[in-house]
C-alpha cells in the first residue's frame, strides 16, 4: 500500500480535494482533525500548557484553542515546539490507522507536511494550488478574520508555489477548473502504480 500526502497552502481548498479522493473510495486521514482529539487529553493538555502557559485552559477545564493560535502564530519558536509534540504522535496514529486500511493507497492530509519533515515518509505527495491573492480571498470570507492574522499563518507555511514545485502531482483547484477530472487522473495513476 503507497503512503500519499495531500498538501497545500491554507485556504486551498484541500479539504474539497480530499473529498473528491474519499468520493473514489480512497481512505484519507486528516492529520488536523487527529490533533484536534489530542486537546481532549490532559497529558497532551499538561505538555503544552508547560510552555505556553496555563492560561491556555480556559475556566471550565477545556482549551482555548484561539489563545493557542495567537501565541504560536506570533511566535515561531512556540509553534514549532508544538508540533514538535503533535506530530509525532499523529505520524504514529497515521501508521496504525493505515495499516488497518484495505486499498491500494491511503491518504495523509497536511498542510504543513514538508515543513515537518512528514513528506519523506509518504511514497509520494499531492499537492492542491491556488495562487496566494484568491487563497486569501477565500480566508477572508470563510474564517471572517483579519488579513494579517491570515498572512502570519501564511508565513509559518512554505509558499504555495514551493509546495507544488516539489509534488509527485498537483490539482489546480480554482472554480470552473475540472478538478474532479484531476483527481480521477491522480487516483488512475497511483492505482496503475506510476
């Protein structure tokens, strides 16, 4: 079974692509929704809060997940010690995931793989393109959040263009552009094993 990647810079639309992969039966796993469990467990709680600060809990026990965005996106070295913590384990919930799937390739959804290093664990990468002006055109009206708030998590990811320069294959996602024929070429491929 290959191990494929699934990248993009934020605002992609990489969530529409994998949908498109589920749709042809593929098995996909999105690496944001598993971390997303981890703030579920008091350990990983405890380990984050050691260095980013107990007031990322917030009264009732739970995590303030945008404290925790506005500290690491302002601050690359907490950032990068946060995934440091995260991805290992989802690497780790990835594999057994995988292992138990029945298909000629699987799926791993990441928008920062190549920044972790994640990419050279899989056979080979897919990477979705939009250029930066519609990604944060798209931001804008989605996450009703401000520019510079999407441009500092735009500098925390490799850009858009470096991520398709170095992919096995790359869906351009842009409205009225087939990219459900895209992907069906992309899965024929990976089936035929090319």
């Amino acid at each position: 079974m290959k191990l494929v990647g699934l990248t993009g810079g934020i605002g992609c639309g990489k969530t529409t692509v994998l949908k498109a992969f589920q749709s042809l039966g593929v098995p996909c796993f999105v690496a944001d929704q598993q971390a997303a469990d981890y703030y579920n467990d008091p350990s990983f709680v405890d380990a984050v809060a050691s260095f980013l600060g107990s007031d990322i809990r917030l009264p009732d026990g739970s995590v303030d997940k945008q404290r925790i965005a506005s500290i690491v996106f302002s601050d690359p070295q907490a950032l990068q010690r946060l995934n440091s913590i995260i991805h290992p384990r989802v690497m780790d919930d990835f594999r057994r995931w995988a292992a138990k799937q029945e298909a000629p390739y699987v799926i791993l959804e990441s928008a920062i793989l190549y920044e972790y290093g994640l990419d050279k664990q899989m056979d080979c990468i897919i990477a979705v393109y939009v250029e930066k002006e519609e990604r944060m055109r798209r931001l804008l009206l989605r996450d009703q959040t401000s520019r510079e708030a999407l441009e500092a998590r735009m500098r925390n990811q490799l850009s858009a263009e470096e991520k398709m320069d170095r992919a096995d294959y790359v869906i351009l996602n842009y409205e009225g552009n087939p990219r459900r024929r895209q992907v069906e070429t992309v899965d024929r491929k990976l089936r035929n094993g090319l």
